[in-house]
C-alpha cells in the first residue's frame, strides 16, 4: 500500500482509494478446495470483484474508462483476465447503470498484448520508478524473494536485461 500511494502520488493521480476486501482468500488459504490448473494465488472470480468496484466508482465520479494492467502471462493462466472475460464484463457493467451507458464505460488493458518481460522493458524505458513497484504475496516490509510473485518478479527483469533496483544483489551494491 506505501508503494501504491507513492506511485499514485508521483502520477498525480486525483484520488487514491483504497477498498478493503478482508474475506477474499487465495485458493491455498480456502480449506479442501479444489480449482484445478489454477495456483495457490488464484483468488475465485477476482477481478469480477474488483471492477465491479472500478465500475462503482466510475459512475460515482463520472469516468468513462477502468484501467487494469494485466499483461498475457496472466491471461494465459487466469480466465477472470482473457478477452471474452472483459468483452462480458463491459457489457454486463453497461447494463447495470444509465450512468455507464452514457459514458459508455470501457474497460482499458493497456499491456494485455504485452508478456510480463516486455512490460518490465516498457516501464524501464518511460523511467517509472521500478524501486516502488511491488510483486510480492506476502505483507513483510520487503520483498521475501521466494513467493510466486518474487520468483516471477526476479524472472522478467533478468529476462529482460534490467536491474532491479529492489533485488537484494542491487541493494548490495548501493
Ligand atoms: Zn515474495
């Protein structure tokens, strides 16, 4: 969350809320179940949640647009983050609300085309901040570098020929 606000900040982002949701488990904290394919992270029918609460928001405010940055790794393994998921999900929030039908509410994936690899490049070329972008599942105060989310981090900066500025070896050398 320190690094979300940070970012949000540095974007000049308008307003910065954030939407507590404590009774979403991951796949590995849900007893006896069984979502086959899909990794212990997998949280069932996430991102039907989370734009619903973008769309909310958009007709509360008055936008026209949600943006997610799902890139093709992740609708590779994650239905909720495919095409047809997100042609459905426009139509179905348009349906819902006279106010998103008038802004004609579209949903916006940015690096949907883009592996995980290439968005690291992108983001290394337009000068973001890599040191306050943050992919680990666990809540330390730093990165474990042995979840998932660690491990693919570590993966897509050394495939893509970039430094991390968080790794522990570039933390070594400042
Ligand atoms: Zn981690």
């Amino acid at each position: 969350m320190d690094c979300a606000r940070a970012l949000a900040a540095g974007a000049r982002v308008h307003e910065h809320r954030f939407v507590r949701l404590p009774d979403l488990r991951e796949a590995s904290d849900i007893p006896g179940a069984a979502f086959p394919g899909l990794p212990p992270t997998y949280i069932p029918l996430r991102n039907a949640i989370f734009y619903s609460f973008g769309a909310s928001y958009a007709e509360e405010i008055g936008a026209s647009a949600i943006a997610g940055g799902h890139n093709s790794d992740d609708a590779g393994v994650f239905e909720d983050v495919g095409p047809r998921f997100f042609s459905h999900l426009q139509k179905a929030l348009r349906s819902g609300s006279a106010g998103l039908r008038k802004s004609s509410l579209q949903i916006l994936r940015p690096l949907k085309r883009m592996n995980k690899v290439s968005v690291v490049r992108l983001a290394s070329s337009l000068g973001v901040p890599l040191e306050l972008t943050w992919s680990c599942h666990r809540d330390g105060r730093t990165h474990c570098w042995r979840c998932p989310g660690c491990a693919s981090r570590s993966h897509a900066f050394s495939e893509a020929g970039v430094e991390d500025p968080l790794s522990p070896a570039s933390r070594k050398i400042t």
